[in-house]
C-alpha cells in the first residue's frame, strides 16, 4: 500500500511539473536579458528568447514601393483637389497612394477613400481623414523628429497595419453601468481594465493624462520633491493614477519599470535612463495627436467610429509601439517616403511648441556619512 501511494504521489507530482512548465505563461529559458543601467543597478529587460523572435517576426515593416520615375509634374497644378501634397510630382504621389492603400485599406483598395466616379470628390469621411492623417504624419516625422520619432520616423502603416482601425486605440471608459449598491463610490476603481495590466487601479488613466492637449505638464509627478513635507502633497489616489499610466507605458513598450527608472530613486532624472526622456517627449506628442489632430475630426467620423460618450478614437503608446521599445523594429521606415517628412501645415494650425526638456528635479540630498562604529 505504501509502495502505492509513493508511486501514485510521484506521478501526480510529475504530471503537475510538466503540466506547470507546459501549459502556464511559464518563461522558460533561454532567456535573452538585455542590461540598461549602470552594473548592479539591476537594470534589466528579461525575455524568452522565443518572446522576442516571435515578436521581432509580428512586426515586421513592409517593404517599401519601387522608387518613382522622375517627373516635374507637380500634383497640385495636375489634380483638381489636392490641398496637402501640392508640391509632389504626380509619380511620387501616385506612388504614395499605392503605398497608403496597402498601409491602410488593403482588401478595400482605393475605394475605400475615393468615390472612383471623381477621384477629387471630398464626399467619404475616410478621405476628409486621411487628409488629416497626411498632415499629422508629415508633423510627426519633422516636429517631434528630435524629440521623440527620430530616424525610423512613422507611416500611417506605423498605426494602421494593413487595417483601416488600428488595432490599438482607445475611448473614454462611461464607468460602470450600475446607479448603486455597495461601492457606489468606487473612485474610478476595482474594474479591472487591460490598459493598467488588469490591476486594481484607476481605469480611467488614459483619459486624465493622455487625452488632450491642455493637460497640466506636472499632473503625473507624485513624488515628493523634499525629504520631509513642506506642503499637503498629493493624495495616494494620484499615485495610483501615476502607476495605472506606468503600467499603460510598460506594456506598451513590452519593457519593465527598470527600462525608465532606476527604482531607487524614480523620479530623479540624473538617475534615469535616457529613454525616460524619449519617453516624457512621447506622453507629449500622444496628447497632440489626440487634442490637435483626432479631437476635431469629431464630427468628421460616422457616429458608429466613436465611443460611448460620443469622442474619437484615440492614440496611446501601444497604437505605434505594439509591444515594442522601438516600433516596427526599430526600422527606419519614413526614408522611403520623403514627402511624408515636411511639414505643409500652416503656421495657425500649428500646436504649440515643444518645451524644451524636461523638468530637472532636484537632485537627490547627500546620504550623511555612517555613523562610526
Ligand atoms: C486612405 C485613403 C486613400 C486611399 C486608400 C487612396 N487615396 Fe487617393 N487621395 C487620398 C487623399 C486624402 C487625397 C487628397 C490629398 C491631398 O489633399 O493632398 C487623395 C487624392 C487622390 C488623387 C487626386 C484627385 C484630384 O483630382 O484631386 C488621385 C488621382 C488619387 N488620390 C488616386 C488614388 C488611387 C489611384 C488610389 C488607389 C491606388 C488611391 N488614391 C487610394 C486618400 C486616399
Ligand atoms: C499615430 C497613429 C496613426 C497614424 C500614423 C496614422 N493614423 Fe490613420 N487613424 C489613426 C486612428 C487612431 C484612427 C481612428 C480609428 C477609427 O477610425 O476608428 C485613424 C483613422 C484613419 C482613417 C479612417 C478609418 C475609418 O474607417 O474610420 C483613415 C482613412 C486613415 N486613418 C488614414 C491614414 C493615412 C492615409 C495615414 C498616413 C498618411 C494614417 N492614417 C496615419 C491613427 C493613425
Ligand atoms: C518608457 C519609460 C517609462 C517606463 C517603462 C516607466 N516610467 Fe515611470 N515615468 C516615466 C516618465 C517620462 C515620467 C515623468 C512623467 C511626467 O512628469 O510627465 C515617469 C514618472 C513616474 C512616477 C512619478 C515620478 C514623480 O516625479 O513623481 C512614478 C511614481 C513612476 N513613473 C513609476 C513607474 C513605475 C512603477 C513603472 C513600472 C510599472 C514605470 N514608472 C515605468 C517613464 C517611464
Ligand atoms: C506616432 C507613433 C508613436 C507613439 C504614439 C509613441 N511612440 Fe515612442 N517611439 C516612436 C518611434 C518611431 C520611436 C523610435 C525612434 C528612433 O528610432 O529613434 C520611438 C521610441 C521611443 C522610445 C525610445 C526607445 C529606445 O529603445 O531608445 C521610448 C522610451 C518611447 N518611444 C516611449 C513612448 C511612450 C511612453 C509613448 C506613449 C506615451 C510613446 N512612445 C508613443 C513612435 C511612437
């Protein structure tokens, strides 16, 4: 009998090993650990070498078009409505409507943007967009060139991916659909949302800091700026705010805490990556998009393209990134398209600039020498 149970209990206990390493989101080696901080700052991005070929594999950038022939045909004088790609010769530009079909609307083709009767007839809402779209790529790829899309630049395939609606986008959440009951009060809270990685946070933390340009430049700064308190300080609920944004960014890059901070210090900047300022440049750049580009083009979409309170489909870093430090590889996908990189907006629509950087903070207080022994 003993002999049995023994044998009965290694077997169970063999079959739930296998089944643990098999069947759960086990992260089995080889790992591909890549360092970016200093030595012993623990530092690290830990993946699966599997996790990370797969992921090289799903975002692959597409080739880009044959270059066109040379022509001094400009599409401005040859077409009848062409208001943003004036100065293209007619080959680029044909190039580049061949190149945006496969971008965006693959299976529709260029129907999907044209009344094919009169190819300059404005009538279909995805032309008024795709417009706009054409003036937020040019402004992406010179404006925030320095400070955020740098060489790789972006396309509209950056967001689109062969979709007219990018996988990624996002809506202000309506909050539950309860009047009551026990947390009738629930502080945006415990329901349970994947833009802060399902965690018990506010699940609304995209709308409050990345939806409009007007946001204040210091509303996700908790930390304390002093080592004791000289004021009231933040509430803890906008730290739990600050996290939900964090998480947002993390999964959206596919990166830990440690890719940014170095966790003993999180919000000293002299102790953070240079990525961290890529990345404050990027919390930027989304809410333009959103307040400057998307936002008034509110009555341009259908009603059925918009959210339940009635606002546009929205931009967040995981719209570009997909999971990626570095969309798309990394590659730099704007060279091919020249046109896509100047910006023909003028100087009224322009949002305003930049700031130059980000706030220093200061640096952290001079640790007191140790006590003698
Ligand atoms: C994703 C939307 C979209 C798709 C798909 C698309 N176009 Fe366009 N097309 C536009 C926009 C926007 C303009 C206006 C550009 C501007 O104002 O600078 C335009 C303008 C044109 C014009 C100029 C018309 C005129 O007389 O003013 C031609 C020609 C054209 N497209 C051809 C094509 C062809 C051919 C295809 C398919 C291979 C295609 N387009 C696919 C959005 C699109
Ligand atoms: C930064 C990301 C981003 C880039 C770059 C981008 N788009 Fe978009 N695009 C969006 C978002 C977000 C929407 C709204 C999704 C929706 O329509 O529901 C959208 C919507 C559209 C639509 C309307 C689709 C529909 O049926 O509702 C068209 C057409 C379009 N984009 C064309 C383009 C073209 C052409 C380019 C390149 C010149 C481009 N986009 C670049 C994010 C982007
Ligand atoms: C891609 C880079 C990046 C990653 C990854 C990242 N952060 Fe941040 N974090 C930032 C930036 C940029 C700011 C400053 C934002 C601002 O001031 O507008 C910031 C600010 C913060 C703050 C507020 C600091 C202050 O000054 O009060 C906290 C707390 C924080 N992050 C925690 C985290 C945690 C926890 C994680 C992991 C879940 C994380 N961050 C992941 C870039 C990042
Ligand atoms: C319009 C597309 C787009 C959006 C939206 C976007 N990024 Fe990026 N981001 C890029 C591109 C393109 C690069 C690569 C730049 C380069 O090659 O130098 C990049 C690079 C970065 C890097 C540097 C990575 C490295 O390894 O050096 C960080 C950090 C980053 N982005 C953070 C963010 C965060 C955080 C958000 C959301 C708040 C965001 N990005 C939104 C396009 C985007």
């Amino acid at each position: 009998m003993k002999i049995f149970f023994t044998v009965l209990g290694a077997a169970v206990a063999f079959f739930l090993t296998v089944a643990m390493i098999g069947l759960t989101d086990w992260d089995r080696p080889p790992l591909a650990v890549q360092q970016n901080g200093y030595r012993g700052t623990a530092m690290a991005q830990v993946h699966t070498r599997e996790a990370v070929a797969e992921k090289k594999e799903a975002n692959l950038a597409p080739a880009p078009a044959d270059p066109a022939e040379p022509g001094d045909d400009l599409a401005g004088t040859t077409y009848e409505n062409v208001q943003v790609l004036k100065n293209v010769s007619v080959n680029e530009f044909n190039r580049l409507m061949v190149s945006m079909t496969e971008w965006v609307s693959p299976e529709q083709g260029c129907t999907y943007c044209h009344n094919t009767e009169n190819m300059a007839d404005d009538s279909l809402y995805q032309k008024k967009v795709a417009r706009r779209m054409l003036q937020m790529t040019q402004h992406l790829n010179s404006d925030w060139k320095d400070k955020h899309t740098g060489g790789a630049g972006v396309t509209c395939y950056t967001c689109h991916r062969g979709q007219p609606v990018p996988a990624n986008i996002w809506f202000t959440d309506a909050g539950p659909n309860r009047p009551g009951g026990f947390t009738a009060r629930n502080n945006g809270q415990n329901l349970a949302k994947s833009s802060v990685g399902l965690a018990s946070l506010p699940y609304d933390t995209l709308t409050e800091y990345l939806a409009d340009k007007t946001i204040d430049n210091n509303v996700i700064r908790v930390n304390s700026t002093t080592a004791l308190p000289t004021t009231k300080g933040k509430p803890i609920q906008d730290a739990e705010k600050t996290y939900g944004l964090m998480i947002h960014m993390s999964e959206g890059l596919g990166v830990n805490c440690t890719f940014c901070h170095n966790t003993r210090a999180i919000s000293n900047w002299s102790q953070s990556t240079p990525q961290r300022t890529t990345a404050w440049h990027g919390i930027r750049m989304v809410r333009d998009i959103n307040g400057n580009y998307l936002e008034p083009l509110t009555s341009t979409f259908p009603p059925n393209r918009l959210g339940a309170l009635g606002d546009v489909p929205k931009v967040n870093c995981t719209t570009c990134h997909n999971g990626q430090n570095k969309p798309l590889n990394g590659a730099h996908v704007v060279d091919a398209y020249p046109e896509l990189t100047k910006s023909t907006e003028t100087a009224s629509a322009t949002p305003p600039a930049v700031p130059a950087n980000p706030p220093t903070m200061p640096a952290t207080p001079a640790q007191p020498a140790p006590a003698p022994q």
